[in-house]
C-alpha cells in the first residue's frame, strides 16, 4: 500500500488521522493528565502574593508583584529619603520638614521606595528567606531610580555586617545589590563590634549603638588613591530607618578622607515615634 501525500488515506483523500485508540490513546491521557496534576501541585508560588508561578523569568516573584512595586520617582529629602515638594535645579537638594536643619556627614541620599507591601516582602525574603536570586532585581530597580546619587561617584561602598552575623547569614545583602549596580565595589568598611539589634530602638538609642561601630579597613586606608581618600563613594544598603548606621559609615570614611559620601537604599522605613514621658 502507498500513502499519497501527507495525511492522505488509501483511497486519496485528505482526511484527518483518527487518533490511536485502546491501550495507547488511554496511555497516552493518562500522562497528560498526570503532568496536569503534577504541575498543579508542584509548581512554585510568588514568595510576596503565593499564585503560582507560570513564569520562570520572573524566578521566584511573579511579573504582577514586580509591577505593584511603588518606586521613588518622586522628588526626595536628601537626608531621608521622604517625598518632597519639587526644588528649581539651582537650590541645594531639598530637604523635608523633618530634616531641615538636621547635621548629616552624607551629602545626598536616594531610596527606592517605602519600606512597605511589596517591597518589604522582597527584602525580608533576601535577607531572611535566603532568596538570594532576588538580589539582581532589585539592584537593577536601585541603579535604574537612584542615577542622580550614582552619576559621578567613583565606587560603591555597601555597609557591612558584623563577622559572626555575616557568618549566620551567609552573605550580606547590601553586597550583593551593590554587585548589581554596575560600579566598581569597594569593600572599605569593617564592623568593629558586635551591635544589638536596631528593630525596636529609638532614634537615640540607634545613635548611640551605632557609635564607634565601625572603621575602614587598614588596607584601603593605606592605598590612598586606589582607596577612599579624595574619593566621591556611594554607601549601599538595604534600608535607612533612623539614618543612624548610614551616617556612622559615612563618618568613618570621611575621617579616612573621602571626598564626599552619599547613600544608596533600596528602601525607606518610618523611624520608630519618640517616646513621650506620661504626665505625673
């Protein structure tokens, strides 16, 4: 018997195939069905919102938690990083209310967005989760809003962990966005003691924690111009609360005689509000 053409049957005529019956075409629904099932119950959920993934470009966020996130496109405080009323170009970067007359040894700060919904997901699952996959993304986000604090500084400076809790996570998260910023990385700084958990401190209380924290390395300090001295350098974080850890930083590499300091966030958190003593 000749087949004529494709698809044809026996007697010429195009007619499409019937598909295979019996024990085949029950086999053969049978694994359809089963990859169904398996996909459905196995298929990784969105880390922020729990929908399954059906992307995996996307890794471990979907592509609709990605576009909800609230970027600083606004005009911000330089200091904190609040939304402000926009300034002529010609004034010096606007500050807000709070932070008007406020002493700070970084010149100018950018985040990304408010410590809050999606984006304190994402960087709870970095940190936390371990979901170190996030890190690329959300250095992208930094370089792509905070072009103003990049433009014509000469390294990236990411604020480091103390050993022992850089040793329990196993990576420091400011360094890995810092990776992703497409700088050059300076691993200036070193955590010179352990420092008790910023969560619930006051304003105050941060400060005083994050005094004398820490110091630039004795390396970098030694090589002068291939270090921090006379050097425009960008702290990278991965969120500023009170400011506190920031400026004790960017104090350090003043002292080693950097040329300007400014800071990078991916997010700004609300400080804590003053405790304010019962009447008596």
């Amino acid at each position: 018997m000749i087949w004529t053409g494709s698809g044809a049957t026996p007697s010429g005529t195009n007619s499409t195939p019937e598909r295979p019956g019996g024990l085949v075409g029950l086999l053969r629904a049978s694994h359809h069905l089963a990859r169904s099932v398996g996909y459905t119950l196995l298929a990784p959920e969105c880390l922020v919102c729990e929908t399954p993934l059906t992307e995996a470009a996307d890794g471990p966020v979907c592509s609709s938690c990605w576009s909800r996130l609230q970027l600083g496109q606004t005009p911000q405080c330089a200091v904190c990083g609040a939304p402000v009323a926009p300034t002529p170009p010609s004034e010096r970067p606007a500050r807000c209310g709070r932070c008007l007359d406020a002493r700070t040894p970084i010149a100018r700060l950018h985040a990304c967005g408010a410590y809050d919904g999606v984006l304190r997901s994402l960087i709870h699952e970095l940190k936390y989760g371990r979901h170190v996959s996030l890190a690329p993304r959300l250095g992208a986000l930094a370089r792509t809003t905070g072009y103003e604090v990049l433009n014509g500084a000469d390294g990236l400076v990411p604020v480091p962990l103390h050993p022992v809790r850089r040793l329990f996570r196993g990576f420091n998260q400011a360094s890995l966005i810092a990776q992703h910023l497409d700088m050059p990385v300076i691993l200036a700084l070193r955590r010179t003691r352990w420092t008790a958990s910023q969560t619930r401190l006051s304003a105050a209380g941060r400060q005083r924690n994050m005094r004398q924290a820490f110091r630039v390395r004795w390396r970098v300090r030694r090589h002068g111009a291939t270090g921090v001295r006379g050097r425009i350098l960008v702290l990278v974080d991965d969120v500023r609360t009170t400011g506190a850890t920031l400026e004790a930083c960017a104090s350090a590499l003043l002292e080693a005689g950097a040329a300007e300091v400014r800071a990078l966030v991916v997010a700004r958190a609300e400080p804590l509000p003053r405790r304010v003593p019962a009447p008596r």
